[in-house]
C-alpha cells in the first residue's frame, strides 16, 4: 500500500505554499486514482 498519511501531509505542507484549489483538486485526482 502507498503511504497515503505521508501524502496527504506532503499535500497539505504544499497548500500553504501553493493554491488550495489546485491543491484540492489535485488531491482529488490522486484519490479516485486509488
């Protein structure tokens, strides 16, 4: 199984850098992918 915890970390790390929409959006591609 994927670290799925440390990939919504890192994710969460980038939000604060980067848009949350993009982010979100992002997040919910890789989701469905699993």
């Amino acid at each position: 199984m994927m670290p799925m915890r440390s990939l919504l970390i890192g994710l969460t790390s980038l939000a604060s850098h980067e848009s949350f929409a993009t982010l979100e959006a992002a997040s919910s591609l890789i989701l469905v992918r699993l």
